[in-house]
C-alpha cells in the first residue's frame, strides 16, 4: 500500500509511451507461476552444517537453484525500475512546470477563491483541483507503471477495474490528508511569513507521525481486509518471538494483499494500540514456518530496534533543511517568475507547483542518500531476524522469494544508488555467515528430513 499512495501523492505524469520503449526491460507473457521462485524446501548440500561449512559456497548453493529464466526475468523488471526513476522524475517535473508556465495553477486559485473568501477553504478547494488535475495528467504513466508493467513481469492479479479503484481510494485519501496539511501550512505561512520553514517542518513532522500512527487501522483497511490469523501453528512462534523480545503483542493479523499482487511480506507498524503484526497471505500461502519465522523476527527487529522513531529522527533532518532551503528558493523563483506565473507570494496556493517542483527535484537528487538510510535500518534488521528466529535458512528461502522483483546480485554501486534494501545474494551471504558462526545450535536433519533445525529447542523456532 505505501507504494500506491506514493505514487499517487507524486501523482506521476508525462510522456508515458517513452517509458514503453525501455530498452531494459525484457519481454515477459504468460502466468505468474513461470514468474515465481522456487520454494527451497531443503537445504542444499553446500549449506548444510559440517566441518568444512563455507558461507560463501552455501550462497552460491542456493543462488544456483533459481532459474536462470527466472532470474533474467527478475533482473529485467529491477533494472527497468532504474529508468522508471527518471521517467517518473521528467514526467512531474515537466507537469509542474507547465501548470506553473500556463498559468493553470492561478486559475485554480482563482476558482477557488470565487467560491469562498475563507482562506483555509479556498487552500482545500484548490488542492482538491490540483490533486483530481494532476492524477489525471499522471494516468498514462501511473497505469503504465502500476498496472501494465505489474503485469506483463507476473506480479499483479488484478484486472484494470480493480486497480483503477484502487487508485481512486488513493486519489480520495490524498485529497483529505493532503488537503488538510496544504491547510495546516498555508495557515502557518500566512500566519508566520519570517519563520514559516521552522514551524512548518515541525507541523510537517507531525502530521507525519500522525500518518504512521493511523496507518494500521485507518489506512490499510481501505485497500485490503484486514482479518486475525487463528491458526496456532503460525501465530504461536511469531507470538512466542514478539514476548521474548519485548514487543507488547497479542495477536497476528493478516491481510488479503493476493487480491492485487504476488509480492510477499510482512510488518510491524503503528505505535501504542495502534501497533499490530501483519503477515500477507502470500506469505502465509507459499513461505515455509522457519521463512514465515524469519520474516517476522527481521520486522520486529524494526520496531525494537526503534527504527520508526529513528526513520523520524533523519526525516525531521532532512524536512527541516529543505524547508530551509524552500524558503530560499521560494522567495528567489517568486521574485523572477512570480509575475509571468500570476503568482503573489509564498502564502498564494499558486504557489504549490513550485513547491512540488523544488521538492522532486530534491527527492531525486536524494534517491541514493534516502535508499542508503533505509538499506542500512533494513540490514540491522536482518541481523536481529536471525539472532531472533534462528532460522538463516528459512531466510535464504526469504531472500530468493523476494527476488522475482529484486536483483539478487547487482554490482556494488548499483546497490549503493538503487537499492533499498540488501541485494538478495548480499541477504542470504549473511544468513550463511550467522549459519556459520552458530554451527553448534544445529545438528544434521536426520534421515527423512527436508530442513535443518535447531539443535536446542526454544519457544521462536519449532521443528521439523
């Protein structure tokens, strides 16, 4: 669901049949199953524990098992994705330009202000415009990358009818939460015209937080049905994991994400009583106990290692400079071009597709500062998964299930700038060297067997 409201938030635009013509993406038909990694239900030879255990041939083991087919066709897909950036980029880029050159932003704040002279309305009523304005603009290339391309690679199971209410239920929360904070910090810049930038990165800030707050009740539900997941087999481990580490859950919910994709995952969000586990049923489908297991000990990893408070911290960073830094280019942009695009002052909501301008120009300029802040929260995790579940094979299977849409071995700058999370060859490297370095808690499968256990038993990793 973050995907879809990002992506509806920068309401993406322009020059779509471009994106079409991507040289490196390949040519993909047929069912999702030709798409899928393989469910690694045993542990290959190279991986299992003995005295000449090596990390790096235990990786290599379980690399070999994905289809080179599979394999070129995840690439394809990932690699795509690089130029889907700069498309994505231009194509907002430009549509903000043209509604600022055009003079279309100021007729929307004239509308706005014919029918009503209060000013936090009129903010509402010409965000509402600028919202449905640029969805509309943004289609081409949003069905494209959120439709079209989801399934020609095997990912989405939706038809266009669902995706496009999808879009629509985005379209609605962007209008209501977007509107309300335009609201909330016009109101600041009319109020405050000298330190407007510090007391809006704090009301940003907050609203931000009061997003992610809201998020597990209020905003997933709108997507997807949101249920309790009884079956003791599954919920008593990952329970039994959230008490030893001091996570105040009680219950393990479960989302019906197969009603538009094929991606697995999980989550630990929300804060206080909004607070919930989430596994998707696509991991509940395919992924074995010790990968559900593994998952589940790298998401609560996120929550006791405070990586959503410390994500806050970063962002309340970044939020504050590029206020900052938006006044300054505000005032200098409005002061130049201010008359050519009928637009008055920084407090006139003609304003706002500069401001969306300035701050796509910043995000991707970012791009690498923001995935390397994430990869690295996401490779702690990993690091507490393990130690938690204590399954590094399940998370090997982890690893190679989320490569049908991620690279597993890219070059070590393509990581750095593109990735946000560890490559999967990177992921499964480091369950083999954990596997390694606590040889003594396993023992051989015994005959029969298709995993390797534990040799001790304890409350977070049953047995085969």
């Amino acid at each position: 669901m973050n995907k879809r409201l990002v992506e509806t938030a920068l309401l993406l635009c322009c020059l779509a049949g471009a994106a079409f013509g991507s040289a490196s993406e390949a040519s993909a038909t047929g069912p999702n199953q030709a798409n899928e990694m393989p469910s690694v239900t045993t542990v290959p030879e190279a991986a299992r524990v003995s005295d000449h255990f090596d990390p790096l041939a235990a990786t290599e083991a379980y690399l070999e098992q994905i289809p080179a087919a599979a394999r070129t066709r995840s690439d394809a897909y990932f690699e795509g994705g690089y130029w889907m950036i700069l498309w994505d980029f231009l194509y907002a880029a430009l549509m903000y330009w043209l509604l600022l050159r055009l003079r279309i932003s100021a007729a929307m704040r004239n509308l706005a202000e014919r029918i009503t002279r209060f000013k936090p309305i009129q903010t509402f009523i010409y965000w509402a415009q600028f919202a449905v304005l640029t969805a509309v603009i943004g289609f081409p290339l949003a069905a494209y990358e959120g439709f079209f391309r989801e399934k020609k690679y095997g990912l989405a199971t939706q038809n266009f009818g669902g995706w496009f209410a999808d879009q629509l239920k985005g379209l609605g929360i962007l209008i209501v939460l977007g509107g309300l904070l335009a609201m909330l910090l016009f109101g600041i810049v009319r109020k405050l015209p000298r330190t407007w930038h510090i007391w809006g990165a704090v009301a940003t800030t907050c609203f931000m937080i009061f997003t992610v707050m809201i998020a597990p009740v209020v905003l997933i539900p709108i997507f997807y049905k949101v249920t309790k997941l009884d079956d003791p087999k599954v919920t008593q481990p990952i329970l039994a994991m959230a008490r030893a580490n001091g996570i105040p859950a009680h219950d393990v919910y479960q989302i019906n994400a197969s009603r538009d994709t094929t991606r697995m995952s999980a989550n630990v969000s929300g804060f206080g009583k909004t607070m919930r586990i989430t596994l998707n049923d696509n991991l509940l489908r395919r992924g074995s106990p010790e990968e559900i297991q593994s998952v589940m000990g790298h998401e609560m990893g996120h929550y006791v290692l405070n990586h959503i408070p410390k994500s806050m911290e970063f962002l309340l960073i970044v939020i504050v400079v590029s206020f900052a830094a938006l006044r300054w280019a505000l005032d200098g942009a409005i002061r130049k071009w201010g008359a050519v695009w009928d637009v008055r002052s920084v407090g006139d909501t003609a304003v706002v597709p500069l401001v969306m301008l300035l701050t796509t120009i910043f995000g991707f300029l970012m791009t690498p500062v923001f995935n390397t802040q994430t990869r690295t929260q996401e490779y702690e995790a990993d690091m507490f998964g393990l130690n938690a579940s204590r399954q590094p094979d399940g998370f090997a299977q982890a690893a190679i299930h989320l490569g049908e849409y991620r690279k597993m071995s890219p070059g070590p700058i393509e990581e750095i700038i593109f990735f946000d999370h560890p490559s999967g060859r990177n992921r499964i490297f480091a369950a083999m060297q954990w596997k390694g370095q606590n040889l003594k808690l396993f023992e051989p499968a015994s005959s029969g067997s298709t995993t390797e256990a534990p040799a001790k038993a304890n409350d977070r990793a049953p047995h085969h």
